[in-house]
C-alpha cells in the first residue's frame, strides 16, 4: 500500500493529469500537518517524519487514510511510457512527532510523513550558514527534551526564528518564508558591501565616493588652516580621479601651507602638464619659484599666468633676478662684505626659502669670521631634506650646501657632524673644494680629540701642541682656541691665555666658557675691572651661578682693597712730598 502511495504521488507531477479527480486530504487539526502551498520554500524539513519511530500511543490508521488509499487504487494510472523507475527518496535527519497522543491527525497523516521534498532538503543543506557580521539579526534554534521523550523547536534568547526553522504553523493567507528570505537577501547584500578605506571621512562603498566632494571638504579644512586634513582630503580626491589638474593644484596649496615648497612645485607641474592653460596653476608655481630663488622660472610662470599676472609680482621677480646675479658676481671675486648685503636683499625681495642663497650668506659671515652669525643665518634658512634639494636643485647645488654645513659645524666644534656632512657632500660631489673640506674636518676632529685625551692625562704642553696643530688647518676656530687657552692657563701663561680666549670669542661672542676662562685670567693677573667686566657679562648669560656670583664679589672686594690702597698710598706720597718741602 505503501509504494503505491510512494508512486501515485510522484506520477502526479510528471506526467498528464489524473482523469478522475483525487479527494483532498482532511482538515488537519494538528500544527504538524502538511500545508499544500505553491511556494515550495515554505514546506519545512521539520514536516518529515520518520517511519520508524516508535511511539507506543499511535493509532493504526484512520477513514480518512483508508479513503485515500482507495481513491488512489481506483484511479486509472498513466499509461507507461518505457521511463525508468525513480530512485527512492533518502530521509534527511529524521525527527519525532512532537504532537499529543490524543491528535487523532496524526495517525492519519503518518503514511505521508514518508514523503519528503528531495530538491527543497538539497536547498536547505545549501544554505549558508549566517554569521553576526552578515545579518542584523541572529537566528538560534535548539532542540529541548520534552517530558514524553520527544523533541520540539524553540528559539534561544530574544531571538527571532526563520519560517523554514521555527514553528511550522503558518496562515495559509501569509507567506512569512518568503518574507524571510527576502529579508536575508537584504542583510546578505548589505554584509557584502566593503566599508571605504577611508573610514574617518567617509563611510560608504568605494563606488559612492564623490571627489568632487573630498576637494570640497579639503577646501573647507584649507580655509580653516587645516592643512594636514586638507591633505589627506586631496590625496584621497586625487586616488579617486588623477585626471584632474585642480586637485593637484590645491594639494600644492595645503603643502605650501605646511611648509613643503618643493613638493608643491611638483604638484603644480603636474597640474599644468594636465592643462597647460591653468593660470592659477602658472601664478602658484611662479610664486614658488620667486621663494626658492629661481628668479628666471618664476617671470617664466607669470607670463603664463594670463588674467593672474600682477605687474607687481613680475617687477618683483626682475629685481630678484638682478639680485641673484650680483650675489654669484660676488661670491666669484670674493667680495664677502658685497655678497653679504646681497644676499641679504635677495632675501628680503622674496627669496626666503632659497637655500643656496642663505648658503652663499653663510658663507660670506665665515669668511669674515663672524661664525655665531654664520650659524644663526644658516639655521634660519629652510630644511627641506637633502633628497627632495637634490631632486629639485641638483647634486652639485646639495653639495655645496652640505659643505657649508660642515664649515659651520667645524666653526661651532662639532667636528663629528662635521666630518659626516663633509663625506655626505664628496659622495654627491667629489670637487677639489669638497674633498678639501672633507680633509680638514677630519685633522680638526683628531686635533681636539688627541688634545683632550693629553689634557686628561694632565699633559698639558703636549695638549697645547695637539690643539695648535688643529689651529694650523683652521686658525680661527674658536673652541680649539678656547682648549688651547685652558692648556696654557694650566702651564701659567695667562697672557698668551688671555690672547686665545679674546680670539675666541671675537669669533663667538656668546662663548660662555672662553669668557668665564679669560675673567679667571684677569684674576691671576690681578686685573680685577677687566675680571669684573667679563663676571658681569656672565651673571646675565649664566643667572643664580653661585661660582660666578662668588668670584665676582671676590673681585670687587680686591678692586676696592687695590683702590684703597693706591689711595693710601697716594695720601702717603703727597705727605711725603710735603715733608721734604
């Protein structure tokens, strides 16, 4: 009775209809019972019931079961068209009837509990399993004991259950598993959207991005002198769309507002090649230019610049030009004092973020052995790494500029850096002029070291001799100058001491140890207002020193004792003069 049931039900649906018709099933009163519904995705894999379960209160079958069955004997069966047999569905996770002994349903329904959608049992294996990350809600379905040994569904938690895995009542006036499913799609479609990269401007899938927008909002930050945030917002437009010559144009204002010259002049150059007619982008460049002492590329830039050009502007960078070319005149003949003052006014005319002109300003200060000027002027010029100097200037103009560090360096006694910037500008240049910096770093950084290793030692006239041969390579170094002082005050020459700390500090005057050593000096050889003068320079340099503050009272008292004392004996020579009168 079984495999005819099995075979009437599936010659249903693939072959020409039936000619009697079937009598439909009875009304269900169990919540078990099979709903016939035309959405296939509604029937619930919980609908299958296992056969062979055993269950000591089922009834043996019912007159509606028996009633079927034979309306299903009595119905003329389809003619055979030599098709094969089909394959006997497989039962997939076979589960107990949860419904009462008493539901008189369930017996007559248990021949079709036999039946099971193959295709929808595939469909829901297939199903994916979702994560928290992939929907907005979590689906959690358990199976509890009951007290008669059965199982029933329920939900964990505030949880809500899916149509296919809750409870399988449903209104045959609603569709919840469609409603469902529809709802996954959404949360699926919405979980697989990659978040934007740039999370902390705008959240949203890379495709919505507008660049148009970013530049808006970088021209926002770019008013509010934000530039660091407008940056970011350029470089994030340009990654969008590099096709556009006014993100690069106004990524070079927000780096010229940082302070990154160089890098704005490459931006601007891509901008014009994009559009060579860019007058904003020509004016910004040929500002560039002016402060970095490219007079000829900046009139250059101007002439371009159509309705931008200031006459002003233009005037400017004509005189910046003629300053640039009496400042090389200069530095040719070695006139330092001329370069000095020209260098000076090309500076002021707009060139304040030239580093070869500070370079050649520098210069001029060391050769007139003004060298705590030369490291004041050559700290306020700009630092834009030796690289990006390269890149723009080129390798001959870097090194010239790494050599005059190295100069500096040497001025001020720091002969190790000035050994490494030395060999950093013969590697880029390796001129006659370079390689002799180099090599003079290198004897000043040994002389002062083997003079301290000997003054140490307490070997004070061999320190004298280490320090004067540094001072043979470089006479006018200040520090070497200063040791060799405290070498000879040591041996008792406190002239020749005196001589070396007052050159010293012609060269640096704020050289607090070549001062406090020449003011020890005077004192020793009883100079009492020369050590004064020096004491109270130091007390304004050196404020609350206990030592200077002693050894200036020290000296005021003898210079008062001396003052008496020579009064004293003026007193005594006058009555002396009077009594042989």
């Amino acid at each position: 009775m079984g495999c005819g049931f099995v075979g009437a039900l599936f010659n249903r649906g693939g072959f020409k209809p039936r000619q009697k018709p079937v009598p439909s099933l009875p009304a269900a009163k169990s919540h078990n019972s099979i709903k016939n519904t035309s959405n296939p995705a509604a029937r619930s894999h919980n609908s299958v019931k296992n056969p062979s379960s055993k269950n000591p209160k089922r009834r043996r079958g019912s007159s509606g079961e028996m009633k079927f069955l034979e309306s299903s004997k009595s119905a003329n069966p389809p003619p055979k068209q030599g098709r094969k047999p089909l394959p006997k569905p497989t039962l997939a996770n076979p589960r107990s009837s949860t419904s009462s002994s008493k539901n008189s349903s369930l017996n007559s329904t248990s021949g079709l509990s036999q039946v099971t959608n193959v295709a929808n049992t595939r469909r829901l294996r297939r199903e994916p399993t979702f994560t928290s990350s992939e929907m907005s809600m979590n689906v959690a379905v358990r199976e509890k004991p009951s007290i008669n040994g059965t199982l029933y569904r329920a939900s964990s938690g505030n949880t809500m259950l899916l149509g296919h895995l809750g409870n399988t009542r449903q209104s045959r006036k609603e569709n919840p598993t469609a409603n469902n499913v529809k709802t996954l799609e959404y949360h699926l479609t919405a979980g697989a959207r990659k978040p934007s990269e740039f999370g902390n401007i705008y959240r949203g899938p890379m495709n919505k991005l507008d660049p148009e927008a970013l530049k808006s909002m970088g021209n926002e930050n770019y008013k509010k002198g934000r530039f660091e945030d407008a940056l970011a917002l350029y470089n994030q437009a340009i990654a969008l769309d590099s096709s556009k010559a006014s993100y690069y144009s106004n990524r070079s204002a927000a780096l010229i507002g940082l302070g990154r010259l160089i890098e704005a002049v490459f931006d601007c150059r891509v901008a014009i090649k994009i559009e060579p007619s860019y007058h904003r982008a020509h004016q910004r460049l040929a500002g560039l230019y002016i402060r970095l002492g490219e007079a000829e590329k900046g009139l250059y830039h101007y002439k371009h610049s159509g309705p931008k050009a200031d006459t002003k502007d233009i005037s400017q960078a004509q005189a910046l030009k003629i300053h640039l070319s009496r400042c090389n005149e200069a530095q040719k003949q070695r006139n330092w004092n001329e370069l000095l003052k020209e260098s000076r006014a090309t500076i002021s005319l707009g060139a304040d973020s030239a580093p070869q002109v500070y370079a050649m300003q520098t210069e001029a200060l060391l050769e007139l052995r003004r060298h705590q000027e030369a490291y004041s002027a050559i700290k306020k010029g700009p630092d834009f790494g030796i690289d990006f100097c390269t890149q723009f200037f080129g390798s001959d103009c870097s090194a010239r500029l790494l050599a005059i560090w190295s100069r500096v360096y040497m001025a001020t006694g720091r002969f190790e850096d000035a050994v490494t910037t030395a060999h950093s500008a013969a590697r880029l240049d390796p001129s006659d002029e370079v390689t002799k910096i180099a090599k003079r770093a290198r004897a000043l950084a040994s002389a002062r070291s083997n003079g301290n290793q000997l003054f140490k030692a307490s070997k004070f006239s061999q320190a004298c001799i280490a320090y004067s041969e540094g001072l043979e390579h470089e006479p006018f170094n200040s520090v070497l100058l200063c040791n060799r002082a405290a070498c000879r005050s040591k041996l008792g020459q406190f002239e020749k001491a005196v001589e070396d700390c007052t050159a010293a500090l012609y060269l640096q005057p704020s050289y607090t140890k070549a001062r406090q050593r020449r003011a020890d000096c005077y004192v020793k050889l009883e100079r009492w207002e020369a050590s004064i003068q020096d004491y109270e320079v130091l007390t304004q340099e050196t404020p609350r020193d206990e030592d200077i503050d002693r050894a200036l009272y020290v000296a005021q008292v003898q210079l008062k004792k001396q003052q008496s004392e020579d009064l004293s004996e003026m007193k005594l020579s006058t009555n002396l003069v009077q009594i042989s009168s």
